[in-house]
C-alpha cells in the first residue's frame, strides 16, 4: 500500500470522526435543551407525602397550617386547616430551642368515641421559621400496652388466690394435728388447690407460646376422629361428676392441616366450657362437618348462654361470664382464649353462637386437608 492510500484512507477517517462527533454534540445539545421524561423530584416527593401513612403538616412561623397531606385529617391532626393549642405550643418550644420536641396530639373527634385514641409524633425545626409535624397513629400500641398491663396485674391476681388458699389451710392442717377428720379435709381442699395452681401455669405456658405465634409451619394431616376422641377422654371425668352425657355425632373420616395435640387442647376446653356452664344433668353434643375447604366441629350445650354485648369477651383471656360457677369448676378464665389462638396458628377460626337461656354452640373451624372426604350426610365432600 503506498504513502498516498495511507494518506486518502486516514483523511477519510478524520473526516467520518469529525461528523460523528459533530452528530453526537448535536444529539447531546438536543437532550440537554429539552426536559427530562416522567415526573421531576419535586413532584416524587410531592407524591409521597401525599401518600404517606403518616399525618405529615408543614407550620409557618406563625403556627398556620402551610401544607399537610389527607392522613392529617384521618388521624385528626387538622381540622378546618388549625392544628390544637397543645401542638402549636410545642411549635414554640421547638422555634425557641432549635431541637425536634416529641408530642402526643389530640385529635378533636377523640372526645366523641371515633377516631384514634393514641397520636403520637415529632415536631421538627426547617429553618426560617418554618416546622414539620411528622405524626403516626399509635392506638393499637397503646391498647397492646393495656392490655399486657390487664394480663400481668390478672396473672399475679389469679396465682395469689390459690397460693394464698395453700397458706391459710395449710395453718388449719397444722391447727388441727390432733383432729384426723380436720386434716383430711383441709388436706384435700389443699390438694384441689395445688390441682388449680398447676393447671394455671399449664394453660399460660401453652397460651405464652400461642400468642403472637404465626401460622403453624409444619401441618400434618390429622384425623378429626381421632381428636374428637381425644377430647372426650380428657373431658369424662368432668362430666360424669355433672352428671353430663356428651353425645358425638358418627364417625367421619376428615382430614385437617394441623398439629393433632394442640387441636384436641382446643376442643377439650370447648368440652370443658360447655360442661362447666351447663346444669347437671342437661346434654352436651359434638358434631363434625365439612364446608367448603373448612373443617367444623361444633360443641353445643343447653346452658345458661350468653348475651350478646359479651360474646366477644368470652375470648379474652381470664374473663369469666359467671365468676362464682367458674370459680366453683376450677376454672382459670384462660380455656377459649387458647380455643381462639389454637384456632388463629392453624389458619382457621372459633365462631360462637348463643342465647340466653337457650345455650350455646362454639365452631372450631380448621382448613380440610385436601384428602379430606366426609362420610356423613351425602357421603361425600360437603
């Protein structure tokens, strides 16, 4: 290849550079002049806070209401675009000492029973006299809070009954050495005493580990059958000193996802309850079904039933609908509590029907394994 080519081909390569590179600085000059697709930052940060969680209200230097976005007014921190005295006062602190101040607001609609019960934020400094009220509602942290109160100040309650009924009779026993009839008595009376104390600290045990728990991660098929079984040997003693007949409906051969002892835990307390709350002599029955992708067993008593402003509560824990019977069948409060978790972990539900008067029926439903075929009424799944 001769020096001319060399040259003819190199001039012709500085000439294609030349007009690629004058293509892409016209391409960036174009890019540069027009705006950038989709929203700006501005506009993002805008839409955030708009959607926010969060009551987010901007205040000028005034205490005025600049800015806030439609949780403000959910939660009841703007009304009529005015935050309250207390808030505004903490605007001042905050101006004064250039420092976040933390506040619980007061929402106006709180004092007629709606709205949140608990809003608590922060008040934070912007510069030039403007401040950031950042507030999140926190009523069912307050509410769990009560209710650990409730539980704590209710176990110390319900484990010093009993402790304190060992201590008192054990002095009797001791009074009465010389008495064998007295010592007998007050030995089983601290006897039926230690009995209710251990069985307290069973069921909190077991309600400790449900509460909070997530969904059972390892489900095992389980033969409804053999639960029902189960639970009607845990519960005889108790109805033959009632003079109860538990009358159970034929077998069925369903299947449940699930853990087979806490389930019969579950349906013995059902058994226990109906038993406790029933007069002597009056039936209890158990029947199973399935409906739809959901195993039922139902417990039905013909006890003194419950009103309905109290079928709720019947749930919670050491809540009892009739102190004295519950005290007198030694009953800790805690039975459908662990009815309701069991019930939760296993993905399923406890629903309660009752009258006063007339009685009740408790529903143990609990997701069908899905080899799961009943054999009563059509013969088939239901």
């Amino acid at each position: 290849m001769t020096d001319v080519v060399w040259i003819v081909l190199t001039a012709g390569a500085l000439v294609v550079g030349l007009v690629v590179g004058a293509a892409i600085t016209r391409a960036r000059h174009r890019s540069a002049a027009q705006p950038p697709a989709g929203p700006t930052i501005s506009v993002l940060l805008q839409r955030l806070v708009q959607s926010s969680h969060n009551a987010v209200v901007i205040l000028n230097e005034f205490g005025d209401v600049v800015q806030h976005n439609p949780r403000a007014e959910e939660l009841g921190v703007v009304r009529n675009r005015r935050v309250d005295t207390h808030t505004k006062m903490a605007a001042e602190l905050a101006k004064e000492t250039g420092e976040p101040v933390e506040i619980e607001l007061r929402p106006q609609e709180r004092s007629l029973g709606r709205g949140p019960e608990a809003v608590r934020g922060e008040l934070r400094p912007l510069g030039d006299g403007f401040l950031a009220v950042d507030a999140a509602d926190e009523s069912e942290a307050v509410r769990l809070e009560a209710t650990r109160r409730d539980f704590v100040a209710n176990v110390s309650h319900e484990l010093k009954t009993p402790v304190g009924a060992m201590a008192l009779l054990a002095e009797a026993v001791l009074d009465s050495a010389d008495d064998p009839e007295s010592v007998r008595r007050f030995t089983a009376k601290i006897l039926h005493e230690a009995t209710r104390l251990g069985t307290l600290v069973t069921e909190l045990i077991a309600l400790s580990r449900l509460q909070g728990a997530e969904r059972l991660p390892e489900l095992n098929a389980v033969e409804i059958d053999a639960v029902v079984r189960d639970a009607l040997s845990r519960a005889k003693l108790s109805a033959e000193n009632t003079g109860i007949d538990i009358a159970a409906d034929a077998d069925s051969c369903l299947l449940v996802e699930g853990d087979r002892t806490l389930l019969v835990t579950a349906l013995a307390n059902l058994l226990e309850n109906a038993i406790a709350y029933s007069q002597p002599g009056s039936p209890v029955s158990i029947s199973r079904r399935r409906v739809g992708e959901f195993v039922e067993i139902a417990v039905t008593d013909r006890g003194i039933g419950i009103p309905e402003e109290e079928q709720q509560r019947v749930f919670e824990r050491f809540y009892r609908l009739d102190k004295a019977r519950s005290r007198a069948t030694g009953g800790t409060g805690l039975g459908l509590a662990i009815v309701k978790h069991v019930a939760a972990n296993h993905g399923g539900e406890v629903k309660l029907w009752s009258r006063p008067g007339t009685g009740s029926t408790f529903t143990l439903r609990i997701p069908a394994h899905p080899n799961s075929t009943s054999v009563n009424g059509s013969g088939g799944k239901q």
